[in-house]
C-alpha cells in the first residue's frame, strides 16, 4: 500500500528543502529496503556522510549537489559553496584530514565564459583555504532551456579516527554554535529579489574543517555530534539530532547569536532565523564538563568569534526541540520545506 501511494504522488520543491519533507522522500524511496553492514555508517543513518572501516581508521565519502539561485551572492559564490558544503560534510563526520575531492560541472548551452572563470577561480581559491586539492572532475553542456545556467557536483574523501555522527546527544549534553545563524538565506534571498536590504547581508559560506579540528582537540570523546545546519536551519538540524538521540533539547533564545543586519532583515520578512540556511557554522554537542573549554577553542578561531551555548539537552521532550524565551516555553515546530528554496 505505502510503495503504491507513493508512485501516485511527484515530487515538489519542498523535497530538497532539506526539512521534514526532505528526509521522509529520501527514506522512502532511498533508503527503504537497502541493506545495513555491520560496522558502516551508510546510508540508513542519512549523516552528512558514509563511513567505512579502513584497517584502524574510518574511511568518510560524501557527494552534495549544487543549484543555488543566483549562483553569485553576497560574500560567495556558487563554486565557493560546493567546496565549503563538502569540505563541511566531511567535518561533520569528524573527518578533518581530507584526502582530496571531485567536482562535476554541468553547464547551460550559453552559460557565459566570464562567468564561468570566477566559478573556476572560486573552487580554486575555496580549496586553497581549506587545504584540500580537486583531484577529477567532469564537464557536461545540456541545451538551452534544459538546466538553469549552472549546476556542480562535488564529492569527498576523508580519514579519521574516531566517527562524529549526528545522533550522539546525551541528556546533560550542551548544543554549541559556532557563530551568527541565518546569514547564507537571507543574503541569497535579498540578491535573488534585489530587495534592497542593505550591503550587510553576507553569506557567511566557508569551510569548516580546522574550526571543527580545534573543538575535536579541545573536547577530545566528549564531542559526542556534529551537524551543520544548512537547509532548514538551525531548528531542523536540531531536530533532526534530538530525534535521532532520542533527546530533548532546550535551546535558550538570548543565547542564540544573531547579527543585528540579519535580525532586522528577518524581522522585515516575518522569517524565523532558526529556519534559516547557514553554509559556515557548526552545531556540536559536548559534555558538559568540556562544553567551556570547546566554546573557548572555537572563540580562537576567526570563523569562531561568535560562538555560544545555545542549548542543554534533557530526558523530557524526547525527539522534540523547544525554545526558552526567558518568560516562558513553546516548542519550535520543523517547517514542513524551507520558506526560501533555492540556497544551495
């Protein structure tokens, strides 16, 4: 009965918003009936990578695709995204030794040279700063029409010692933020429409695998899960992680930071922040015996300046996230899609 009412329904653009809708089609149709191995995180686990055991060290693939709208935005660019949002992808899994990736280019009859050049130059410049190589790739050109200008596909491979899913919290545990939330949306939605917001609205797009290395240092086994919340934002991340720890998470909004170009564009829009894509953060979970001395790691780092304890996680509200506002409590429902598609 579910296989046959679900070749009767199609596919809407809230199947790649990165919520709820999101994960249910790629459990239905992906992941429903696939086989588990023993010792690999595959992809039953839907993280934001696979690992496999490689002799005493953990093999870490992954493979995101890109079609951010427009692909040149405030602080970034679409070729400077792909490289972040892999190079991201892999530290979530606490995989910051990266051996190399791939990048795939599919291009629209008529795609400017121009514009393709900053494209290449901006994979190339990505890479540099991150301290990874593009090691193959491919060039696909479909006709005019069939594909809206510019599309990428990149791929990963990493080592590491020790796996840092993203179903790890424990009750006590406390949620840390690596810096502002909802910059990367609200900069690509602002350029898309050309609403005029300001120059403050930057993506924040950047790679995170040194950040991640100093946390991981700092906080040794007691990083328990990593998630970067893009697609859906902090609140869907979050939720996602409480479900699959079977935990509460009580997050406390004066804790949230929130740069002030951000809280007023959001304010302007009626749009939530924590629903909102970031392409330069983390969320980490911790002990909470580590969690300070992980906040001030990451507080050492340029791209961790802002860092904070937004949240502890309890044994009530199981799989529910809930928000603290200082004069009372209300639970942040998961958004079925995501109020601005097209980020990434």
């Amino acid at each position: 009965m579910r296989s046959a009412s679900l070749a009767e329904g199609r596919v809407g653009l809230k199947h790649g918003a990165g919520s709820r809708a999101m994960r249910s089609l790629i459990r239905d149709v992906f992941v429903d009936g696939t086989p588990t191995v023993a010792d690999e995180i595959g992809l039953a686990e839907m993280d934001d990578g696979a690992a496999i055991r490689l002799g005493d060290r953990w093999l870490v693939l992954t493979t995101d695709s890109h079609v951010v709208q427009p692909p040149f935005f405030p602080g970034g660019d679409i070729g400077r995204l792909a490289i972040c949002g892999t190079v991201n992808d892999l530290a979530m899994m606490g995989a910051t030794d990266i051996v190399g990736l791939t990048c795939g280019v599919i291009l629209e009859e008529g795609f400017p040279l121009a514009e393709l050049l900053e494209v290449r130059d901006s994979l190339r410049a990505a890479c540099a700063e991150a301290g990874v190589r593009l090691l193959a790739g491919d060039t696909k050109v479909m006709g005019k029409g069939e594909l809206d200008g510019i599309v990428l596909n990149t791929s990963g491979v990493a080592l590491t010692d020790r796996v840092v899913p993203d179903s790890g919290l424990r009750p006590g545990d406390r949620v840390i933020v690596s810096g502002t939330i909802g910059d990367h949306g609200l900069a690509v939605l602002a350029r898309r429409n050309d609403l005029g917001l300001g120059e403050g609205l930057r993506s924040d797009v950047a790679p995170l695998n040194d950040l991640v290395r100093l946390a991981l240092e700092a906080g040794g086994s007691e990083v328990v899960a990593l998630k970067d919340p893009t697609r859906g934002g902090v609140a869907s991340a979050l939720a996602e992680m409480a479900t699959k720890s079977d935990v509460g998470v009580v997050l406390e909004e004066a804790s949230l930071p929130v740069s002030e170009v951000v809280r007023s564009a959001a304010e302007l829009l009626g749009i939530d922040p924590l629903h909102v894509a970031n392409e330069g953060k983390a969320l980490i979970g911790v002990g909470e015996r580590v969690a300070e001395q992980v906040l001030a790691a990451l507080r050492e780092h340029p791209l961790g300046r802002r860092a904070a304890i937004i949240g502890r996680c309890v044994e009530e509200h199981r799989g529910q996230l809930v928000l603290d506002t200082g004069f009372g409590r209300r639970l942040i429902t998961e958004l079925e899609g995501e109020p601005l598609p097209r980020i990434c």
